[in-house]
C-alpha cells in the first residue's frame, strides 16, 4: 500500500457546517492520502466550497432506507445510523482510514463502525501518519503525563481525534467537490429516539472543545461568571468550567475528565484548584495559566504562569489591558 | 406512585461491569507497553461507582414497591483484571453489590477495547445461562483509557440494545428510558430490557460504604473464571487478538518552573502581559 492511494474518510456530521475540528481532520487526512467525506445528509452550498478549499474531490452522501423506508430526520445522528453509513462508505470506497473528531457521539460511532468492519479502533489521538504501510496513532495519556504511539495492524484503521491536534491549513489546490448518493440499508433498530434537541449556540464564542484557547471559572467565582467571561472575549476564546461549578448550576459546560477534554494552545484556570478529575481534561494544554487566591493550590504545580490573587480583579483588569495594547 | 423503577415488578438481575484502574491521584505510567497496576496503587474505576449506584438504586426500588421480595433482586459485578483486582471487587462488596466475578487469564493481558467487550460478553452470557439477566450497567468511561467506547462494544458484543451515557434513568413496564446530555445535545432514548446502559457521574452520588458491609466484604467469596471456563477462542481477546500495537510509551519532560507572580494591585497586568509577550493573544479582527 502506498502513500498516494491510500483512502482517507472523514465523517462530516452535520453537513451544514464545518466546524474547526472537521478542517484539522481535512489537514490531517490530506497528508495521508486522498480525502473524502461522508455525510448523511445534504451538505450546504458553503459547507461544499470549504471541502473544496481542503481539498475534497468527493462527498459520499448516506441514502437511509429500513424495511423499504426512508430514514430521515434527527434518527440520521444517531451513534449506530453514523456507524452503519460509514462502514457501507468504507466498502463502497475500499478506503484504508476512517477519520472522526473525538467527541462522545463519534466514539460510539467509530466504535461501532470500527466492529462491524474488522477494524483497528484509536480513541482520542493526538496524531496520525503512516509508517512502514501502518496508520499510527499518537495519544497523550495520564492526564498529558506520557505520549503513547501505536500501530493499527488491521487493514483499515477507525481514528477519532482530538480537536487543536494540528494546525488547519487549506489545500494547495482548491477542487470542485462531486456529491455521490450512496444506499444505505439499515437493521431494525431496537433504541427509540423519543427526542433530540441540539443547543443552540448564541454566544459568539468558539465551542469549548474546540477552542484555540479556554477560560475556565471554578468555585472561586463564588458563582458570578462575569470576570471569566470579560477575559475570554477579550481572547476571543471559549468560556468553560469546573464540575462543581457546573454543577452548581453557574455554567453549563465544564472541562475535565467526565466533562469536555480540552487541549487548547491556551488554558485559564480561575479559581480552581486542579484537583486530578479537572487536570485530566486539560493537562494536555500547550500553555496553562493559572489565577487563584490560595498560593498552594495544586493547579499551580502544572502551570507555566499563574498570578496569586482574587480573580474578580486580576481578570478584568487583564481584559481591559489586553483591549488596551491591541489597541 | 408507580413511576420510575419501582413500576418494574419483577426482582431485577443485574450484571455491573467495573474496572480495576490506577489511582487518578498517583504517578500512572506504563511498562513494556501496558498501563502498571500495582495494589498499592490501584482502585475501582470510581466512575463504575456510579454504575454500581445505578444498579442498586434499581433493585432496591424494585423492592421499596412491594411487587418484589426484600431479598430477591441481584447485583453481580465483573471484572477483567488480574488478581489485583480483587480490590475492586471488595470496593464493590463494601457498597452492597451480592457478587462479585473476576475473569483472569495470562492470555487477556495487552485486550483492546474489542477483546475486553468480548471477555465481558462471555461473562455476561455465562451469568444469563444461570439465570436470565435483565441488564448490564456500566460506568461512562475506564479513568485510565477514558475510552468510553467498552459498553457500546459490548451492547453489540451481546446483542442488547445500548443506551449510552445516561444523566436520568427510568424504568417503566419492563422499557428503560435515559436522558443523555452528550456534546451540545439533549437526547431521550428508551429501549426494552434487555438491555446495556452506561451512566455518567451525573447520574446519581454514589454511596458511602456501609460498616457491616465492609466487614462483611473482608471474607466474601470472589468467583474466579477462566477465559476457557467462558468458551472464548485463543485469540478474542489478549495482545493475539488486539487490533492495536503500542509501539512507544514515553513519560513527557516535566513543564518548566512556573513564572508566578503575587497580586499587588498590578496582577492583571502582568498576565496581560505574559500573554502578549507569549505571542498568545490574537489580533483584534480575529477575535469575533
Ligand atoms: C468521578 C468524578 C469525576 C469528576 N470529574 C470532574 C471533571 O471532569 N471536571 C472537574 O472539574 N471536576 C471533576 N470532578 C470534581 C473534582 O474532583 C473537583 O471536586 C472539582 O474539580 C473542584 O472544582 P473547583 O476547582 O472549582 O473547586 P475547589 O476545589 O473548591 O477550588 C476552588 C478554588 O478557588 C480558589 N478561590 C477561592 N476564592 C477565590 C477568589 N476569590 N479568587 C481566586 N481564587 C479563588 C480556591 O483557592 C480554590 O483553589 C469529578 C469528581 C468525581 C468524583
Ligand atoms: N477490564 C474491564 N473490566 C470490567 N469492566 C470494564 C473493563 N474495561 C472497561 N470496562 C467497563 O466499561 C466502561 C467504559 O470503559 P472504557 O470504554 O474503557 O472507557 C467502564 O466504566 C467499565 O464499566
């Protein structure tokens, strides 16, 4: 098997968008060989420009049928729907890698998928590339503590990524992509979707598990965001939190190990101690700054800046500069 | 009243699956490829603490409703581990579980996530052979791998339907219905039992270990199986049948000394200042 006709899938689900972590997937795909996509519904006029921007000569498009029916509508992001369109993809392109981005959806996605066809399954890697005709995967693991490589050694490799692996960069050469329907015939499904609702995002913030880079508030903010909040937009950067703080009810999304895994090129941890749950979600951070009114704190011990104090001044005063010097 | 689990009449049997972890809290590392558990430093996955809650919060409504016998209804932990992880199960005993299941076996070590759903799938089989099994519950991630891939595998592995990553779980007329809040969505599922569930640490606040049940769980019996005693070929699970090889493992340099400044009125400024100096601010155009 050599470089240039190894087939790489990237699932793109939704279509209607294309979101940070699917470019980097693109970026990633394109250095292993020739990238397609596969949606499970019809992507948007923009969505297929920005494929093409990186490169997508082919959009495979799931057509869902159960007993003679046609499946549509939310059923279609379901894990086992997702994996059933992406084995049918693999065989229809005789392709060698699977690409998803890691979020809890796509695990089970890749998982299934990865069963169903004989394959090897890495959750979370870091990186991919090819070595002596293998796919290997990089993971860090142990909360950032160890860097872990491994080889798939089936025929065809199922990776989820995280998102922040690489740099997303557009193709050389832009193409005009081609959607190709594709018959996918699914088994009766014993799971009944009652409802699904997606939140809506109206913050015009980057999305926490994608973010260049975080703010997190802890208890310290003794439940008022709005320091938090005032620094990251002066980043332009994703707002998150710890689980007791979520918890409480102050934020809704919190970053740790049972929460959103995050590994940005920055993290800001205010009024958070870094208890071991809340460092396994973020510790893989490039930079990690830390602001807290206890000098002891443990996060302390895994940061490269932190400024001892109370967080309802430090922040705003760091925002105002910030918004100052940039001018 | 009859609503949530209570409404299931019948004494539930239950198959908890739970992991045998290194301490989150201790140095974790890996020799010759595979993750180091050592007794001193090994524990129950605690996310699996949350799936044993589940399991017990079930069979103990079961009870509460009347329909069932105080003593009828049953929850059987398994693990995959060597014997360390016999600890585990104490840990699993200590919080009320009736048995506990250790499938141990040279040839397992080195599993990926689909040797480890096969292995758990023969235990789960073996048990319903005994008696039929009405679910399967495990936690929402192993803490070590945080995978949270091995109860999908493991729903297909055996057949079942899978609801995965459950916040809220209710059980009416013999169908289980979960809420799951993964990613930026909001999901009800519901599925006849049968089935496998996986739940997060939102789904309940695990219990303390009761007295006498530590007591208790000092002499309980640890059943001890064999891959051969669950019929599994030579090569379903172990480093023969994984589809992975880890080629390195390599601890990361430790991060330098931190820059940490004390706030005297000027603390914001100076971490404005690391950031733009750090080249980890972005221009202003790109930041909305
Ligand atoms: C199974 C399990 C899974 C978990 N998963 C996660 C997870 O994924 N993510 C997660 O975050 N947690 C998780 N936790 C919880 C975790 O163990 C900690 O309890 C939690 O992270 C602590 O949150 P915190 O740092 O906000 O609060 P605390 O530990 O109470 O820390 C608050 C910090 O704020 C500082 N502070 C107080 N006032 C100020 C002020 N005015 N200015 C500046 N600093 C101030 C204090 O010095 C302290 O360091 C999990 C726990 C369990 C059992
Ligand atoms: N070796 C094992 N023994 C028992 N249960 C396991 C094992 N590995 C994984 N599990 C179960 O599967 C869940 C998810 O694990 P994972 O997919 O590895 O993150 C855990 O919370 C356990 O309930």
């Amino acid at each position: 098997m050599t470089h240039s006709n190894r087939t790489v899938l990237v699932l793109l689900d939704p279509a209607t968008e294309v979101r940070p972590s699917a470019l980097e997937l693109l970026t990633l795909a394109r250095d292993l060989g020739r990238v397609e996509a596969v949606t499970l519904e019809a992507p948007t006029v923009e969505v297929l420009a920005q494929l093409g921007g990186h490169g997508v000569e082919t959009v495979h498009q799931a057509e869902l049928s159960r007993d003679g029916e046609c499946v549509t509508g939310d059923e279609r992001h379901l894990p086992a729907v997702v994996a059933a369109a992406l084995a049918a993809a693999v065989r229809l392109t005789d392709a060698d890698v699977v690409l998803l981005p890691t979020s809890f959806a796509a695990k089970e996605a890749a998982a299934l998928a990865a069963r169903d066809l004989g394959a090897g399954l890495v959750i979370d890697a870091a990186s991919v590339r090819e070595a002596d005709g293998r796919v290997v995967a990089g993971k860090r693991v142990f909360a950032g503590a160890w860097d872990t490589e491994c080889a798939v050694t089936t025929d065809v490799a199922v990776v989820t990524v995280r998102a922040n692996s690489v740099v997303a960069r557009p193709a050389p050469a832009a193409v005009e992509p081609v959607v190709e329907g594709y018959a996918v015939e699914l088994a009766p499904s014993p799971v009944t979707l009652v409802s699904r609702e997606v939140k809506a995002d109206t913050s015009g913030r980057p999305p926490l598990d994608q973010a260049a880079v975080v703010v997190a508030g802890g208890r310290g903010t003794e439940g008022d965001f709005g320091p938090v909040v005032e620094l990251a937009d002066a980043l332009g950067a994703a707002v998150g939190a710890s689980r007791d703080a979520a918890f409480e009810g102050w934020w809704d999304t919190y970053v740790g190990q049972t929460g959103v895994t995050v590994a940005p090129r920055l993290y800001i941890g205010a009024g958070i101690s870094g208890a071991p749950h809340h460092r396994g979600g973020m510790q893989a951070s490039q930079v990690i700054v830390a602001v807290n009114s206890d000098p002891e704190a443990p996060i302390f011990e895994i940061c490269d800046f932190a400024v001892v104090g109370e967080l309802a001044e430090v922040l705003p005063q760091a925002a105002a500069e910030i918004r100052r010097r940039r001018g | 009243m009859p609503h949530g689990p209570a409404s299931y009449g019948n004494p539930m049997r239950i198959v908890v699956t739970a992991k045998y972890v290194p301490d989150i809290s201790t140095e974790r590392g890996f020799a010759d490829g595979r993750v180091v558990r050592t007794a001193a430093e090994g524990t129950l996955n605690e996310l699996d603490e949350n799936a044993i809650e589940a399991a017990l919060q079930l069979v103990e409504a079961g009870r509460a409703s009347g329909a069932v016998g105080a003593d009828e209804g049953e929850v059987v932990v398994v693990t995959m581990a060597g014997p360390d992880g016999d600890m585990a199960l104490r840990k699993a005993f200590q919080l009320g579980v009736d048995r506990g299941v250790r499938v141990t076996g040279d040839e397992l070590a080195g599993s990926d996530y689909f040797g480890t759903a096969a292995v758990l799938a023969a235990a789960v089989r073996r048990l319903g052979q005994e008696a039929p099994v009405d679910l399967v519950v495990t936690g929402m991630a192993a803490l070590d791998g945080l995978g949270s891939v091995v109860p999908t595998l493991l729903g297909a592995e055996l057949g079942l339907p899978t609801l995965n990553l459950a916040k809220k779980v209710e059980l009416a007329d013999g169908v289980l219905t979960v809420t799951r809040e993964v990613d930026d969505t909001t999901e009800v599922l519901s599925a006849p039992l049968p089935a496998v569930l996986s739940v997060t640490d939102g789904a309940n606040s695990p219990r303390l270990p009761g007295f006498k049940l530590i007591m208790a769980a000092r002499t309980k019996q640890i059943e001890v199986w064999s891959p051969a005693d669950l019929g599994l070929a030579a090569d379903a699970a172990g480093t023969a049948g994984a589809r992975t090889e880890v080629l390195v493992a390599a601890p990361r340099p430790p991060r330098a000394e931190p820059e940490i400044v004390t706030d005297k009125g000027e603390g914001g400024i100076a971490l404005a200042d690391y950031l733009i100096r750090n080249d980890l601010v972005r221009p202003a155009e790109e930041t909305r």
